[in-house]
C-alpha cells in the first residue's frame, strides 16, 4: 500500500481525488449477450470478419437497368425496357440483365449482374401510373448514372476494420452495429459491485414508524440510486449502529459478497459515536478523513482487506455531494471508463455569492435564456444552502462550483455549473 495522505489537516479536493483514484483499478472484463450491453464498456477491439453489406444491393424499390440504356431518358421521349425477372428481397437474383433490358427489384435486394443502376419506381410508368407494373415493359423517364441507388458491398464496414474500440461506452448504435456483424455476445468491463452501508443509532429503514430522536435512512436509498446510474451493483447492507462490533460484523458481511468497494454513511466525523474511522483503523488502513469542501468536510477513505472503504458524510445533501465528486468518478473507474469529468456548463450567476475557503459545490438551477444560460442557487424555498436540506436536491439540476481560493463572487459573473440533470426545458 502507498504512502497515506496526511490527516492533520483537511486535504484539497484534488488531492483527495487523485488519491481515491490512484486505488482503483479497471474490472476484468467478461461475455454477456449484446441485448444487455447498452451503457456498458468494451473491453476489446471489434473487428469485423465480414463486409456489410455482403453484396451489392438496392437502395430502393424500382428497376436494376445498365446506365448507359436510359442515358437519353426523358417525359417526352422515354426508354422502355424489357423486364425480364423481379428480385424481392432475400432473394437471389438468377437473370443478368443485358442491354435493353430490365429487373425489377426491392430494397435490399441484390442487384443483378449486368446492371449497375437502378431507377426508382417513380421515374417509371410505374410510378407514374400509381399502380403495379403487369406489362413485361417498362418506360424509364430520366436518366440515372452508374451506382445511383446502388449500396455497394462492404459501403458500411468493410472486412478487417476495426469498427469499435475497447473503452467504448456503447450506446443503441453500437448494439445494432455488433448484431449486424454476427456478435450474438461482447466482451464488456464487469461491473464494480458496490457495498453500501449506512450508520446511526437514530436511523430506523423507509417502512419503519418515526419515533422520537429517530430519523429515516434516505441516504443508503439515495447511494443505491446513484451506484445503478453510474453503472455499479449495489450491494446493500443495511443499517449498521454505533459500535464497533455491527460496524465489523455488517463490513465483513460485504467482504463475504466479493464487493469492490465499500460506501459507507455517517460515522466519520469526530463525535465519540463516530465509529468508522475506529473500525478502519482496526481492521484495515485509514488514509485520510477530512477534505476541504464544502458541504462534506467529513470523508474518510481507506481499506478493508484491500477492498477500497470511502465513508461519505451523514448530511444527505453532503453525502451526495461527496458521491459525485469522490464515489463516482472512483465507480466509472473500476467500471473501465475513461473519462469521468462531469458534464459542465457556463452560466451567469442570479446573486451574489460568499464562500469560506473550500471548493463549495452549491445547489443550483439553470435555466436557458436568450444570451445563453443563467443559474440561481436559490428557490423552491432555497435560502441557505444546508446539508440537511435534501428537498434541495430535488429542486436542484446542477451544482455551481466555487474555487477554494474565492470568497465573493458577484451577481453578473460567470461560473461553472456541474450538471447534474439535463432537462428538456434548458437544453
């Protein structure tokens, strides 16, 4: 294990990142059916063993003809042609077509020898007749060059390329590319199974009655939302109480559930009942436990038996603050992701805001006007921004970020703002 990160002192946010990072590493990868693929990442080069199209086909329904036949087609003086056979698709077409002469032919359909063009059903007294063609002729009304309306073989993927990249989210597209070319199953990173935890002797779960000093556990349902978005496996583990012995008893329970990472709740601050810290000092390593932000100056991270542990905050809102800046990034590693920058906007600022020397993550609106966006860090009865204040977040679609290094920043200027929802109305 690595040097730990000093504890005198609440560590930067960056430097607490790059730490968490630093202790994660990709997943191994494995074959699942490319039905549950969406969203997951590659683990290996596609390259196709095939071209597709497999053969030179119709772009559209009308007649496979040679071009140089219908060069001096018009509405006045049209090219009739002998139709010598109809390819419907799926079929195999058993004529070529030779001069004067033509095949009528459906969408996908493979073309003819003989033929390189093919003339839509409207150019044809077919077309202009709105109806069947039943007579073994066909008049062409303008000219077409050769290729038009032809999908040459291998126009799309073409044999030996390599049509996606290990590393690629894969997206709709992606699944219909690899199902084309005959990948029933893929390769993907597996995804980190998550262990979350929360801790308190107050909490009592979401189906329990509220008795006096008693709270609901919101944050463990919050963690499990926030695992599946970002392409974990929660493992939930309940309620653990302020001793040491549930504490152990419940993270051995995830060890026994081949987690890897630990998410825990509360029980990381300095309260005598704070027992997370103790517990990791116990059984495992304790890195670092206060972090320069704001909300959520209380985050402890460390390992169990080498499972990665990273103990959020008890507030809700500064426990998901802390998820996305700390837990997340750490997922979309172990999960063979990339990139894990939050996407961001610029936008101008509604009021005045103050800060007290670390990065402070602020809840905020954002809204589209006509010189571009402008975000408020208040309403929906937003006047301060308290960690307890979880009905913030359900008002909230970003965060404006505050530097460290700035106290004031005035109404009027510019800031940036993690998304954290895009919604329609803005964008």
């Amino acid at each position: 294990m690595s040097q730990a990160v000093p504890a005198v002192e609440p560590i930067s946010v960056d430097e607490a990142l790059d730490y968490i990072l630093r202790h994660m590493a990709p997943l191994g990868s494995h074959l699942i059916p490319i039905v549950e693929a969406l969203d997951r990442v590659l683990a290996e080069d596609i390259v196709s063993t095939a071209d597709i199209p497999p053969f030179a086909n119709s772009a559209m329904d009308g007649y496979a003809v040679r071009s140089q036949d219908v060069v001096s087609a018009d509405l006045e003086s049209p090219v009739v042609l002998r139709v010598i056979t109809e390819v419907p698709a799926g079929a195999v077409p058993h004529r070529a077509v030779e001069p004067g002469t033509a095949a009528r032919i459906m969408t996908g359909a493979p073309v003819p020898p003989g033929s390189d063009a093919v003339v839509p059903f409207e150019l044809t007294s077919e077309g202009q007749d709105g109806g069947r063609q039943t007579s073994s002729e066909v008049a062409v009304y303008r000219p077409v060059g050769s290729g038009d309306n032809v999908r040459t073989a291998g126009e799309d993927i073409r044999t030996g390329q390599t049509v996606l990249i290990a590393g690629r989210v894969l997206r709709p597209p992606d699944i219909g590319v690899l199902a084309a070319m005959g990948h029933p199953q893929v390769r993907v990173v597996r995804r980190p199974r998550v262990a979350i935890l929360a801790t308190g002797d107050e909490l009592v779960d979401v189906d329990q009655p509220i008795t006096p000093g008693k709270i609901r556990n919101s944050n463990e349902y919050t963690s499990i939302a926030l695992v599946k978005r970002y392409g974990g496996l929660p493992v939930p583990l309940g309620i653990a109480r302020d001793t040491v012995k549930d504490l152990t008893g419940k993270i051995r329970a995830g060890l026994s559930q081949d987690v890897q990472l630990f998410l825990t709740s509360a029980g990381v601050s300095v309260g005598d009942f704070d027992v997370v810290k103790n517990v990791l000092d116990a059984e495992g390593e304790m890195h670092f436990w206060q972090v320069a932000i704001k909300p959520g100056k209380p985050l402890a991270f460390g390992s169990v038996e080498g499972v990665p542990l990273l103990g959020l905050p008890g507030n809700p809102v500064a426990a998901m603050v802390a998820f996305e800046v700390f837990a997340r990034p750490a997922i979309l590693k172990l999960g063979g992701h990339k990139s894990w920058q939050k996407p961001s906007v610029t936008a101008v600022l509604d009021e005045d805001v103050h800060n007290s020397g670390r990065r402070h993550y602020m809840r905020a609106q954002v809204r589209r006007e006509t010189d571009g966006y402008h975000v408020t860090t208040r309403g929906s009865g937003v006047r301060v921004q308290g960690s307890g204040i979880l009905s913030s977040l359900v008002w909230a679609d970003g965060l404006v970020v505050v530097p460290e290094e700035v106290t004031f920043i005035e109404a009027g200027s510019s800031v940036d703002v993690w998304m954290l929802d895009w919604p329609e109305s803005v964008f």
